[in-house]
C-alpha cells in the first residue's frame, strides 16, 4: 500500500516568490493535515481538510493556503514568501482513528 | 503558549539500558495521547499512543505512561537498541482537534 507522497521533495524560492506543495495521501484516507517543521520549534499546525473542507485551521498569518480535491490530495500554497517560511513541510493523511497520522516525507523549502 | 512540552532537546543511553523520554501538557482536555518517531530525511511514523481512561499502555519494548493528576507522560524504551536513535516527539489532542506536537527529543543509543 503507497504511503503519503509529497512533491516536490526539495525546493529553493526568494523573497516574495509563491510556491505550491502538493500531497497525496493513503488510498482510502480522506482526512489530510499540514505541519510545518522547523528547527527548534517542533511541528506547527497548519490547517486539516476532511472531503475537500476545511476543518481546522493553525495560527498562521493569510500567506498560508490550502485545499484538499475530490480524490482527497491536497495542495497548501505559500504566498510572498520570507525568509522565516524556511521550513520542512509535512502532509499527514487519517483513515479517521483519532491521532494516528500517517506522515508523509516532507518537502523541504528553503527562501533565500 | 506550549500547550504540549518537551524539556530534553537530546538524551544519550547505553545499548541495552532503558531509556525515558519525557513530555508535560498544560491542557486538561487532552484525552488522547501519542508518541512518534523521526528518522532523519524522513516523516515523522506512529509509534504508541494511550488514551486518558488509562495510565499505561505497553506494545514490546515500548510503554507509554499517563499521569493525569500531573499532567505528564512518559515513553520508555528497553532495552534501547542503537536503531532507536531518532527524534521522538509527543503529541496531545482532545476529540476531533488537531495533534499538537511538543519540540521533540533526540535520543541517541550508544552501541
């Protein structure tokens, strides 16, 4: 059974650039997360989509989107991107037991 | 406000010995509590988890401890083996909101 994929794996954007991630979660899972990951500062919430809805929203500032499809893959859009947006970025898909995410392997963002 | 807190960055152990990490949350409606483990260059995966009506929870050579009262838990790993060295984070929930993870723990295992 395929994990969680994310794309792409590695990125590297200035100063005011966008850039879009996109995941696919686990066949059958319709409930995808979105961390961010830095260093020092543990895994942050971002937002939760369940069957193309939002459920959950982190505190981040508007720069920071998302949307989950019909087949449940899920794309987060980061607007006018600074330098702090440096960050590994997890998508984690539920089957809906409470807790349990299945991670995907991140894509790694870098602002210069 | 860290709601879930992890107060060791890195913690060694000796191959063989047990090792404790441990974690301290701040909000009471938490009922559900987990642990995950981090390998470099990869995504955090699922490794135990335990639910407020019970105090521990045991899968192996894995025990997860609940103190309510306290408000703390605790991963115990033995006997430790040098591919347990990774990040373990713990996270914290109640009903349907979202996981709220703590800074992570490095634990490295000395063969």
């Amino acid at each position: 059974k395929a994990g969680v994929t994310q794309t792409p794996r590695y990125l590297i954007k200035t100063r005011g650039q966008q850039v879009t991630l996109s995941c696919s979660p686990i066949s059958g899972h319709r409930s995808v997360s979105w961390y961010q990951q830095t260093p020092g500062q543990g895994l942050q919430f971002l937002f939760e989509y369940f069957s193309e809805t939002q459920r959950n929203k982190g505190n981040f500032p508007g720069r920071f989107s998302g949307r989950q499809f019909s087949n449940s893959r899920s794309e987060m859009n980061v607007s006018t991107l600074e330098l702090g947006d440096s960050a590994l970025y997890l998508c984690a898909s539920s089957r809906g037991r409470p807790g349990e995410l299945f991670f995907g392997e991140g894509s790694r963002l870098t602002v210069l | 406000d860290q709601q879930v807190k992890q107060n060791s960055p890195s913690l060694s152990v000796q191959e063989g010995r047990i090792s404790i990490l441990n974690c301290d949350y701040t909000n009471s409606m938490f009922d559900y509590f987990l642990w995950y483990k981090k390998y470099p260059a990869e995504g955090p995966t699922f490794l135990i988890s335990i639910s407020s009506i019970k105090d521990k929870n045991e899968d192996g050579r894995f025990t997860v401890f609940l103190n309510k009262s306290a408000k703390h838990l605790s991963l115990h790993i033995v006997p430790s083996q040098p591919g347990d060295s990774a990040v373990y984070f713990c996270a914290s929930a109640s009903g349907n909101t979202p996981l709220v993870f703590g800074k992570g723990t490095r634990l490295s295992v000395i063969a």
